[in-house]
C-alpha cells in the first residue's frame, strides 16, 4: 500500500446512516481529503446502464469500470468530463450500485484508485470496507450505524426535503433488502473491522457524531 505514514479515517457502516454527512464534516474540520467510496460503485452502475450492460454480468462490469475516467472535484463526481453527481444519487443507482458492488473482479478494479486518494494532510474515507480491506491500517476505524427504522425515517425525510416522491414502506424494504446483500455478499461484506469503534446514532446529532469520531481521533494520536 502506498502513502502508509499518511493517516487515514476510515466511517464505515450501512445506507443511510448518516456516514456520508459525518464523514464530510469530520475531514472538513481536519483539512483531510475525503472518499466517498459508495460513489465509485454508484457511477460503475450508472455507465453500466448506458452500455447496457447486465448489472449482474461480474466480468463485464468490470471491464466496464477498466475504462472509466472518474473523477471527484469541488464535491462533484465527473464521468468523462460530463458533471453526474445528480444522476448516481437516485435510489436505481443506489440499488445497482449494491448489485454491482458484490462481484470480485470490480472490488478488485477499483481498489488502486481508492489507494490513490491518500494523500497528504490525511484521507477520511466513506464506504462499506474501508477499515477491513481497502485500508486495514487505518489510524481510526468507525462503524457508524442506526436501527433500520431510524435510518428508513432519515431516507424519508430527505427525499420529501429534495421535493421528491418517498414511500415510508418502500424505503423500509428497499434498505432491508440492500443491508442484507452488502452483508451476505463473499467479497468484501459489510463488517464491523476488529478494531473499529461502535458509534450508533439513533440518539446523536450529527455534531455529536463529528465531536465524537474526532476525539477518537485526537486520543489516538
Ligand atoms: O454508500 P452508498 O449508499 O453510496 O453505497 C452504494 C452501494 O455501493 C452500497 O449499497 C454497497 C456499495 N458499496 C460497497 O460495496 N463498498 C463500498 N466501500 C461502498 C459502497
């Protein structure tokens, strides 16, 4: 692994659990750099479904990922210079994205260009294996979660907030459903890393979990 002196935070837990908002902040308040791993899987679903590729198709998806140009800027994620961070947000590519996300030979392609993100001051990376495989030796690990109603009203109160249609119901199955398969897939499940810390937040602000991973953080310096 290169950069290993550089450090890395690693927030790893299920969808919707607030990872993503906790794990921005956190590298905001540090001036760290931060990946948003679950990005890359959605943008591989996203080009998928334009080649009409079978998000089922292990071999073929990878290939695919092979030839994308990705890229992040100023929160923005680019395929081939075309701005589609709208696009990979919808609950289809979040759906194709933990379908795609269960073949080996794409967890494999995209494990260099997530090491390629650490890179000086530091790296709080966001995803599902970011503390067990992608960087095992990760100065801090969290495991960030929430019941699965909690996380379901979350996901509710957020699509209604961006204007769009959500069934309190659907969201439930739909989150169910993507739990148990990024937890019962071979490669790479979702897992809590020996060494990571349990930080449930169904009772916690958001700044509550910020003070709390960068405590940790600072305490284990
Ligand atoms: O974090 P997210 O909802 O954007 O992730 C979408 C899917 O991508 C998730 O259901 C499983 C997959 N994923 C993964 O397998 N490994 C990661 N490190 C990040 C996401």
């Amino acid at each position: 692994m290169n950069n290993r002196n550089i450090p890395v935070i690693a927030i790893d837990g299920p969808s919707a659990s607030g990872k993503g908002t906790v794990a921005q902040l956190v590298a905001e308040a540090l001036g760290f750099g931060y990946l948003d791993s679950g990005a890359l899987y959605r943008v591989v679903a996203f080009a998928a479904k334009q080649n009409n590729i079978d998000w089922g198709d292990a071999e073929a998806v990878a290939a695919c990922a092979n030839k994308l140009n990705i890229q992040f800027k100023n929160s923005q994620v680019y395929l081939n210079n075309t701005d589609i961070s709208e696009e990979i947000r919808t609950e289809e590519m979040g759906k194709g994205a933990s379908q795609v996300a269960v073949h080996a030979p794409l967890r494999a392609a995209l494990v260099n260009l997530q090491h390629n993100f650490r890179q000086a001051p530091g790296l709080v990376a966001d995803g599902r294996d970011m503390g067990t495989v992608i960087f095992p030796d990760a100065e801090l690990k969290v495991f960030l979660t929430a019941s699965t109603d909690t996380r379901a009203e979350r996901r509710y109160k957020q699509l209604l907030g961006k204007g769009l249609p959500a069934n309190y119901e659907n969201i439930l199955l739909d989150l169910r459903e993507r739990d148990a398969r990024d937890k019962g897939r071979a490669s790479a499940p979702l897992l809590i890393a020996k060494d990571a810390i349990l930080l449930e937040t169904d009772n916690l602000t958001i700044t509550d979990a910020v003070n709390t991973v960068l405590f940790n953080f600072k305490h284990k310096k």
